[in-house]
C-alpha cells in the first residue's frame, strides 16, 4: 500500500509540509501544498500525479531528493524539481498493483 497518494495528498492542499535533506536529515525548508493534479499516465496499468509546492524566494531549494514530513503521512522521500523562483514539482508515477 502506498503512503502518499492522489486522494491524501489532494485533502492536503493549503497545508505546509517540512522538508528535509535526505543526507543528514536536516530541515532545509518548509513548502505548502498548492495544487494536485492527475498525471497524463493513468492506464490500466500505471498511474501518475502531481504536486504543486510553493516554498519562501529566499531559501531555494535546488533539484534533488527530500525527505518530506507532515502529519498525515509521516516521512517521505520525493524527487523534487524548482522551475520557478518560489514554485516546485513532484511528479509520481507508480505501476498499479
């Protein structure tokens, strides 16, 4: 069973996760949760979503690998891209079990 996925993260909107580097474990930042949107793969087989971040202009946060934290999930590790000065991306892509 997967952690996060469309439906919870959805319910997330408005909400801030923290943000930690997965070397060290060290908070680097805190994001809200902006948006969630169905991927363009969502066949019988695969299914895909997106994130939307917004996070604070004056802490970037390069593309990488994070441990993301919040309540409702826990602790989670995400590919997360920057693609405007304040705006990120995570995009998941899981084969349907």
């Amino acid at each position: 069973m997967e952690i996060v996925t469309h439906d919870l993260m959805h319910s997330l909107v408005g909400e801030t996760v923290n943000v930690f580097s997965v070397q060290n474990e060290q908070q680097v930042g805190e994001l809200e949760i902006a948006n969630v949107e169905t991927g363009k793969i969502n066949t019988e087989e695969f299914s895909s979503f997106s994130i939307s971040l917004h996070g604070d202009p004056n802490n970037q946060l390069p593309q990488d690998n994070y441990l993301f934290k919040h309540s409702a999930f826990g602790e989670y590790p995400m590919f997360m891209s920057i693609y405007d000065v304040d705006k990120y991306q995570i995009v998941i892509s899981r084969k349907r079990s």
